[in-house]
C-alpha cells in the first residue's frame, strides 16, 4: 500500500463497490415493490369480480371463483366464518380465517337469506361493492398438495339482503421472488468482475499517468548523486500537473544553478581581493622586520583599512544573502542624508545637499543599512567626480528621492545594469589604489531592493552619473525583501 497506483487501485474499488451495492439494493427494492404491487392489482381484480357476483344476488352454490391455481379465493362473513371459497384450496394463511371451507356444524347463510342484523354504517350499500382501496397481505396457501406464496386482497360486499361478505383473492408471488433471486443472483455474480475491472483500469491508468513522476524522480536523485545541477528533469508534452511540475522543478533547478555559480563566483572573487591586501601587507611586514628603517607604516595601515572595509562589506553581504530582514523603526531621511554628509571631512569634493520640501520625509527602515546605501554611493561619486559632486532629496508621488549626481565620465549605456554585480568595476576604475573593491553599489542597490524600494543610474543634467535611490514613504507599503546585487 506504499504505491499511489495501490491506494488509487483500492479506493477507486471501494467507492465502486460501495455504489454498486446500494445501487443494486435499491433496484431490487423496487423491483420487487413492482411485482408485489402487480401481484395485488391482481388479486384486486380477481376478489372485486367475486364481490360483484355476490352483489348482484349470486349464491355461493353460484359463484364464478375463476382459475383457483392462480387466484385462489375464500369468502367470510362478518364473523370471520367461512361462506365459500375455491374447490381445491385445502390450507391458507394470511387471511385471519382458522378454516378455509365452510364447516358443517357452521350455519352458512345464503345471500338471499333474511338477516335481522344492523347496519353499523361502515359497509358497502345493498347490492354494492365497497369502493374502498382493498386491504394487502402476504400469505400461503394450499391447492391440490401445492403450497405457494400469494398476495391477498380483501374487498367488502353487501348483498341486497344486507348481508356483508368479504371475498379474498390472492395472486401467487412466485414470478416476483422468481426475477428478485435472478436479478440478485446476477448481480452477485457480476459485482465481482465489475470490480476486478475497475481495479485494473484504475492502476493501468494510474501507472501510465504516474510515469512521468517516476522519470522526474530519476533524473532528480541522478542531479542529487552527481551534483551536477545543469541537468534537466524530463518535461512530458501534455498540459496537465505533472508537466507543470516538471517546469517548476526545472525553472528551480535553474535558480539554484544561478545561485550556486553566483555564490562560485563570490567566492572566488572575494578571496582574489583579499589576496592582494594580504599579500601587500605580509610583504611590508617581513620588510619591516627585516630592515626596520623601511617599514611602510602608512601603507600597512591602509591595507589594513582596506581589508576591514571589505571584510565588513562581505560579512553585510552574507547577511543579506541569509534573508537578514531590514528593522521597522522611522528614518528620516534628510537628516540622515545631512547627518552622513557631515561626517565626511575628509573627501575630495565637498558635496552638496538640498533636501526639498517641508515634511519630515521619513522612511521605514534600518537607519544602519540606509546610512551605508547613501555612504556608498557618496564614496561613488568621490571617485569619478572631477569638480562637483551633488545631493539632493525630494519626495516624489509619495515615496522618497535620494539622487547623487556627479560630473564625471558618466556610466555608458550598456553598462548600467551591469554595474551592479558584485566585484564588477568599469574598465577606467580598476585600480585598487582607491580603495574599491566593487561591492558598494551591489550593497547599495541590495539594500535599496530589502526595503522595497530601487536603485537606478542614469545621466546627470551636467554629463556624469545621477543615481536615483527611491523608498516608500513612510505612508506607503510595507517594503518586501528582493535580491538586487552589482557594483559600478
């Protein structure tokens, strides 16, 4: 019962047992409802045709009692006693009679006899036959050696002397039990077959609509033993769950590829950049041990900051990379953009801020992630500008705009978005002697992203670069993690 085709196989059996049986019990109810009812109408038939006869002044001696093997009759008074019945119908049941044909010592009046007894109002009018619905019952009786069972009708007459009979006829139920025992006796026998079929077309359907999964779960455990994630698991060419499953399993087999060789790469060349600083500094090191006099201590010093500056950067990195959610907190943005400036003493160009409007244009955020997001793109801007470098905010349709501009070169067309992949550099920034280590705007524009907002880079009104950092207001929706990497 492991296997789907098993369970599929049994289930879809038991339902159609379950439904085949109470379908042939409700068949057989009513078909034998319908021959029990034939067989009354029968009896009716038969026991209003004698009741007629003893209506119109027929005497028992008289009486038509018709074909006795088939419709078997017996007549009584009003105190149950035996007036008249059929030739040869020895023993009979049903009737509410102890005997079937009139007894000697019994005084048996004839329809055309006197009778003093009082009318209770509830039988039929003189020389009439009741109109009431006969009274039914089930029976046996006995007709020259032959028991059988019957279907009893009771009908009421009174003559024209206001004697009030009851003639009851029956009609022989063994062509009903005769086509309930065949139709069951078929149904018995063909349940079984109707069920061995059913069982085997469910797991052969099954099996064939299963095949698929069986084929994608090779090729999977065949990924999982050679590590190879390249591969793809077969896509059937129908349009059914099965080949969605099968694309969905190969578009997450080519986001993994993707991640797998970006985190390759990231590796790679985060441990190429590390190389350098490490080397350059070992080398001063041993020189400085060497020959004291010569020992570069302002160089040491700036690899060593250099080495911090990439360690944080990779550690910030890692952290986004583990689903690290930005904090909840308000931040106005202004004032950090004021506050960030204002701690950069040291830079080549003074930048200059203009924050606009009146609001507190605020942001929901980490102040920590957004300060190193304006920072970034700040220590951009130092690096390519040649005179000015410029920052304003501004809110915008309700989110909030952070544009860095600067009068450098400019980033080409073509390469815009690609300047934001980590530890990619233009071709005119790839000396390290500045410090870059191509991780800012990838950091910048993955943060942007974790606050649910964008960062872009276009062309600056005097011929450089703008970029454009654009939050949610604090009003706005709550910002939704993305992934967004690179660098300029």
């Amino acid at each position: 019962m492991r296997s789907v085709r098993a369970r599929a196989a049994l289930g879809a059996t038991l339902v159609v047992a379950i439904a085949l049986t109470a379908a042939g019990l409700v068949v057989l109810m009513v078909l034998r409802g319908n021959l029990t009812d034939r067989a009354g109408l029968e009896a009716e038939v038969a026991a209003r045709e004698v009741a007629g006869q003893l209506a119109l002044g027929a005497t028992y001696a008289e009486l038509e009692l018709g074909d006795e093997d088939t419709h078997p009759v017996q007549v009584t008074d009003e105190q149950g006693r035996v007036v008249a019945a059929s030739k040869d119908l020895e023993a009979i049941s049903g009737t509410g009679t102890a005997t079937v044909v009139p007894m000697p010592s019994a005084p048996v009046r004839s329809p055309g006899d006197d009778d003093d007894d009082d009318d209770d109002g509830g039988d039929p009018a003189r020389g009439e036959v009741s109109s009431d619905p006969p009274d039914f019952v089930n029976g046996s009786a006995t007709v020259d050696g032959d028991t059988a069972d019957y279907r009893f009708a009771a009908v009421e007459a009174t003559t024209g002397r206001d004697v009030t009979l009851t003639v009851h006829a029956g009609a022989p139920l063994a062509a009903e039990q005769e086509a309930v025992d065949t139709v069951g006796t078929s149904m018995l026998t063909g349940l079984p077959l109707m069920l061995l079929v059913v069982a085997g077309v469910t797991w052969l359907v099954t099996r064939r609509a299963l095949r698929p999964v069986e084929g994608i779960r090779r090729e999977m455990a065949a990924i999982t033993a050679s590590e190879d994630l390249s591969r793809r698991v077969p896509e059937p060419d129908s349009r059914d769950e099965i080949a969605r499953l099968a694309r969905t399993t190969n578009e997450t087999l080519t986001v993994l590829e993707a991640s797998v060789d970006r985190q390759r790469r990231f590796v790679a060349d985060a441990s190429h950049e590390l190389r350098s600083p490490i080397a350059s500094l070992r080398t001063q090191l041993e020189v400085g041990e060497a020959h004291p006099e010569l020992l570069d201590v302002p160089g040491a010093v700036a690899d060593t900051v250099r080495l911090q500056a990439l360690a944080a950067d990779l550690l910030l990195l890692a952290r986004l990379d583990a689903g690290e959610r930005p904090g909840r907190t308000a931040v106005g943005v202004g004032a950090l953009v004021r506050e960030e400036v204002s701690q950069r003493t040291a830079d080549r160009i003074p930048p200059e801020v203009s924050v606009a409007g009146h609001g507190a244009l605020e942001v929901v955020g980490s102040r920590g992630q957004l300060a190193r997001v304006v920072g970034n793109l700040l220590d951009n801007a130092q690096r390519h500008a040649e005179r000015s470098v410029a920052v304003s905010v501004r809110e915008d349709r309700g989110d909030v705009l952070v544009e860095v501009a600067d009068d450098g070169a400019g980033v080409p067309q073509a390469e815009r978005d690609r300047i934001f992949e980590r530890f990619v550099r233009l071709d005119d920034a790839r000396s390290r002697d500045d410090g870059g280590a191509g991780l800012g705007l990838a950091i910048a524009r993955d943060v942007a992203s974790r606050h649910g907002g964008t960062l872009t880079v276009g062309e600056a009104p005097g011929g450089g670069a703008l970029f454009t950092l654009r939050l949610p207001g604090k009003a706005g929706t709550e910002p939704e993690p993305g992934r967004q990497a690179g660098n300029r």
